[in-house]
C-alpha cells in the first residue's frame, strides 16, 4: 500500500496533469479538428488492429512526415490514437471523433462560429456585449446575420442549431396535437422546420412563422419548393419592439429553443406578449434545453459550454437556463406550467403552459 505522501504526490501530479490539458487545451483542439479533416484520423482507423505508421500515413495522404507525426503525437496525449510497436492504432474516442454524428456538428460548430469569437470572452464578460461578433461583422446580435455569416459559420450553424431540434421534433408533434390544434403560431420559426413538420403531420392545420425580417425572408426561401407551403403564413416582427404584437387566438403557440436567445428580463416581456394574443384554449409549447434536465454528465458539459456562446457572441446576456430560471419567468409572464415532458429528442424539455 502507498503511504500518505505518495498519494499526495500522485494527487498533485495528476492534478497538474489536468491543468495543463486546459492549458493547451485551445491547440490540442486544432490539432484533432486536423487528424479529422487531414483525413489521419480515418486510415489510422481503417487499419485496424496492423495499425499504420506516421510514415505510411505521410506517404498516402501527400503530407509531410514532419507534420503527420506531430499531430499524431498530440493525439497520442489527448487520447485519440495509441502509439503501439511503432504504429498508430485508433481509440474509442478517436472512434467517436471520426464517426459520431453529434461530436462532428459540435467540433464544426466551435471551428467555424466560437473559435475565434471566444477569444473575446473576458471582454464580453466585462462589457455585457457580444465582443465576439465583431470578428464576422458589426451586429449587435448575431441573429440577423445568420445567413450573412463568412465561409463555413453560417452552414455550421444551422447544423449545430437544427440537430438538436430535428431530434425532438418527432416527440414534440405527438404531443402537441394530441390537442387537434387547427391553428399554430411559430414564434421564433427560424428556416420553417418545423411548419414543415405540422403541415406535413397534420393535413389541416395552418402555421404562422414569425420572426424577424431576415429569418422570414430565409424561411421563405427556405420553403419556397415544399408542397404544403400555402398552408404556411409568416409574420415578420421583433418581438422586443416597443408595443409588439403577434396575431390572437391561435389554438397553439410554438416556441423551440427561441428564450434561451434572450435575457429573463426580455424573455417575461416575450411571454406577457404571448399571453396577451392567447385564448383560454391556447396552449402555450416551449421547448428548450435545460442545463439541470440533462440525463448524462457530456449533455451537461455541453449545454453549460453552449452558453458561453451567448456570452460573447449570440448577444452577451443570454444562455441555457435551469429549469427553475424559466419556472420563474413563465410565472412572472401570468402563465402556469401545465405539464413538463423531459427527454424529448436527445436533451430537450417540452413545457405546456396555459393562462392563470
């Protein structure tokens, strides 16, 4: 058995270890994006147990010896590969990185949208702004520059955004009309995804998208070849616009993670708006992901990361918040949660909510 010292030492050590993987962590990212997209990554898979040399790797893919050791030798240390007798074998988690649908949309989305951005993050911290955003433009929100975004962000962002609802969205409609709604409104529509998704579950019933002018000018477009889309409507509106309003008495109304892009104080104005247009009989759908509904630790880490995006370059005050967070604006908005559905989709939380 070690003695106390020993321990201690290993304690420290380990810890240090741990310190320096956060250290390094900004390069050791780039260097695993590299191994992916160099394509490293995949015949360091595809040779199974033979396992391949940096050497034979170099020589298949055209690239420097120099260049595909060193990227191998950061991914020995992170994990990714092994160094066994001389050549490269795959990890389980090397496996992931290559092949798990997930890991690839979040790496492509911290690559393309955070990457750069999150070096402003103490600034954005400071200044409660989006610091971030000035590396892609000058927005005050990056909202309505969603489509407008350099190279690969734009692309990389509806990926990362639609993944997530695209998995609950199946869920989401089963319970949403169980209610027969004839009339839904979507507030926050983004690309009309899910106005596709109601008109083509649901033969009758009708959709009004509303949001902001660039978005409804890209769910148009969007929508422009589906064959349902005369069953589709749209509303262009801020919602934090002074004396907004959004139409009355739909049977329904849609908001998919649409208040995490907002601040508590806005997101009560958002849902006082809502409940004035609502009728006793409109149910009110927020489907979000919330940090504390999280069934594994990784859901966990990735949502509580996610916010960090808010912070420093969606808009500076906004994030994905705990379910009792949201409780509490929804009360302060005059409404009350009817029923809460957890796990719909991968990490989503579907909530009813109807007037007082």
């Amino acid at each position: 058995m070690s003695s106390p010292e020993t321990r201690r030492r290993h304690s420290v050590l380990n810890d240090l270890f741990e310190a320096q993987k956060l250290a390094f962590g900004p390069v050791v990212f780039q260097a695993i994006v590299a191994l992916r997209d160099l394509e490293i990554l995949r015949l360091v898979a595809d040779a199974g147990d033979q396992g391949v040399t940096a050497k034979e790797l170099s020589k298949e893919l055209g690239l420097s010896a120099y260049g595909v050791e060193v990227l191998l030798e950061v991914g020995d240390s992170a994990g990714v590969v092994r160094l066994r007798n001389g050549t490269y074998h795959i990890t389980d988690v090397g496996y992931v990185i290559q092949h798990d649908e997930m890991t690839r949309i979040n790496t492509d989305f911290v690559r393309d949208v955070f990457y750069r951005p999150a070096a402003h993050l103490m600034q954005s911290i400071q200044t409660g702004k989006p610091e971030g955003l000035k590396e892609f433009g000058s927005w005050d929100t990056i909202y309505p520059a969603l489509t407008m975004l350099p190279g690969r962000a734009t692309r990389s962002w509806f990926a990362f955004n639609h993944y997530y609802s695209d998995k609950a969205f199946p869920a989401a409609l089963h319970l949403v009309f169980r209610e027969d709604p004839q009339w839904i409104l979507d507030i926050g529509g983004n690309t009309g995804k899910w106005a596709m998704q109601c008109t083509s579950y649901d033969p009758s019933v009708r959709v009004t998208i509303v949001d902001l002018p660039e978005q409804i000018a890209a769910a148009k477009a969007n929508l422009s070849g589906y064959e349902n889309k005369d069953r589709i409507d749209f509303r262009a509106l801020d919602v934090l616009e002074l004396h907004a309003a959004i139409p009355a008495g739909a049977d329904a109304i849609w908001m998919s993670q649409f208040l995490d892009c907002f601040s508590e104080a806005q997101i009560i104005t958002i849902l006082r708006i809502a409940a004035t247009a609502m009728a006793p009989h409109t149910a009110l759908y927020i489907l979000e992901i919330l940090s504390d509904r999280q069934q594994f630790e990784a859901a966990t880490y990735g949502v509580r990361n996610t916010s960090l995006y808010f912070a420093c370059l969606a808009n500076g005050y906004s994030r994905m918040y705990h379910s009792s967070d949201l409780r509490k604006c929804i009360e302060s908005a005059g409404l009350a949660v009817a029923e809460e559905v957890d796990g719909v989709g991968i990490s989503h939380s579907l909530w009813k909510c109807v007037l007082c």
